[in-house]
C-alpha cells in the first residue's frame, strides 16, 4: 500500500508540473528564453556515445530508479537519449569561448542531475521528459535548478561565460549567505572558522540536485516548490537545511 501511495503521487506529481510548466511556456510574459525548434535525434542512443562522466551518472541513476522502482530494465538507453537530446537542443543557445578551463570546453564538464531526476519523476518515459525540459529551458527557473542550462550560453553576458562561474553560484548561493548570517549566525561563524564557505556547500547541493543528501520525496518536493513558487526557494530550502544541520554543524566545529 505504502508503494502504491507512493507511486499515485509520483504519478500526479508529474502531470502536474508537466501542465504546469505547459501552459507557462506558452504564455510570453513568463518565457524568459527563446525555446528554439528541435527535433529530436533518432532513439538508437549508446551509452558510448556519452562521455565517463556522463556513463557512471547513468548507471548511478538507472540503479537508483530501479531501487525506487521507477525504472524498467531498458531505462538506461532512455536515459542516454534524454542526456545526448538535450546536450543537442542547448547547444543551439551556446556561444563558442575560447578558453583552457575544462567547464568552458564544448561539453559540460558535469553531468546532468536534474534531467536525470526529471527523467525518474516522468518513471522513464523519455518523450515526456525531454518535451518537458525543452518547454521548461524557456523559464526563467530553469536557469537555477539545471545548470547545464546556462552552460556557455548567449543568454550571459559574454564576460560571465569567460569567467566560468555559474550565476546560481553568485545569485543564489550568495543570497544563502546573506540570509544565513541574519537567520543562523552561529553557523555562520562556523564556516568563517572553518575557511569553509556555505556557497559551496550550497552549490554543492543545487548542483547534483540535492541527490546523495536529500531522500527521493524531499527531492521531488524541492523541484515541485521552485517551479511553483520561483526560484527564491531554491535559496530557502538551502537555509531551512543549514538549520536542520546546526547542531551537527556546532558540534563538529567544536571538536
């Protein structure tokens, strides 16, 4: 029962961002980027295709899905399809950048955590997740809670993208450290103690999409808040997580 429960709500959860994040894309006042027109490459993707990078993070989110019983066994060349589709699709909103640093060669140097959780929220159907990354690329959201959105994109300043560093890491996780030295002070003087900065921790976390620090659920729910609510609440959750960590944080400053 508990399983079916879980699953019913994975199941309207899914439809609902699906509509959700639908009917913005086609309204012009909430379309922050152009969504462009792609159609996507032939469904015969290999892992082989992907990078190292790219392959060890598909073998870690097939196994995950099957654990949580959201996958079926040919998940993983669903998953390649998503991943290689949309590294295709964003490349047509990327500037070419001449540069020695590995997060501004072609590719992006990491690998794509929130398709992937998009990927096991849609239980696998690959069509209905890159339908719904491609509406929801044009959202201003999208530009914090997938980062290889903005990889080296022409929607930056071209001074940004030379820098190399994301704006979640000076916009949102900067803000999380503003807010954290008026809402937990004495966690603040722990990172400052440590040398440590809590932007990141933060972009830690935003980056791999909380997965390996969050549960499933959690991780479902931190999605579905931003997308309903803005991104602001990528910055909140961050917070809300600091303080469930205080103690812990404390303690081993202490020791």
């Amino acid at each position: 029962l508990k399983f079916f429960n879980g699953f019913l709500l994975l199941a309207v959860l899914a439809e609902l961002i699906e509509k959700f994040v639908s009917h913005l894309s086609e309204s012009r006042t909430d379309c922050y980027f152009s969504m462009g027109s792609y159609k996507a490459m032939d469904a015969d993707v290999k892992k082989e295709n992907l990078s190292s990078v790219q392959q060890l993070g598909v073998e870690m989110t097939v196994r995950y899905g099957k654990y949580l019983n959201l996958l079926k066994e040919d998940a993983e060349n669903g998953l390649c399809f998503v991943l290689m589709n949309c590294e295709e699709f964003l490349k047509q909103q990327q500037r070419t950048v001449m540069s020695s640093l590995c997060c501004l060669q072609e590719h992006y140097a990491g690998y794509d955590w929130f398709a992937s959780s998009i990927f096991l929220i849609m239980s696998g159907d690959r069509e209905k997740t890159l339908t719904f990354l491609q509406q929801f690329s044009c959202l201003l959201v999208s530009a914090f809670l997938w980062l290889p959105r903005l990889h080296l994109s022409m929607h930056l300043p071209v001074t940004t993208v030379e820098y190399g560093i994301h704006p979640v890491y000076f916009c949102s996780a900067h803000h999380v450290e503003m807010l954290l030295k008026a809402e937990l002070p004495l966690v603040c003087s722990a990172f400052h103690m440590s040398g440590f900065t809590p932007s990141q921790i933060c972009l830690q976390w935003i980056t791999q999409c909380f997965w390996n620090y969050m549960d499933w659920s959690e991780i479902c729910h931190y999605i579905a808040i931003c997308i309903f609510l803005g991104p602001d609440y990528q910055i909140y959750m961050c917070i809300s997580l600091f303080r469930h960590l205080q103690q812990d944080i404390l303690k081993h400053t202490e020791a």
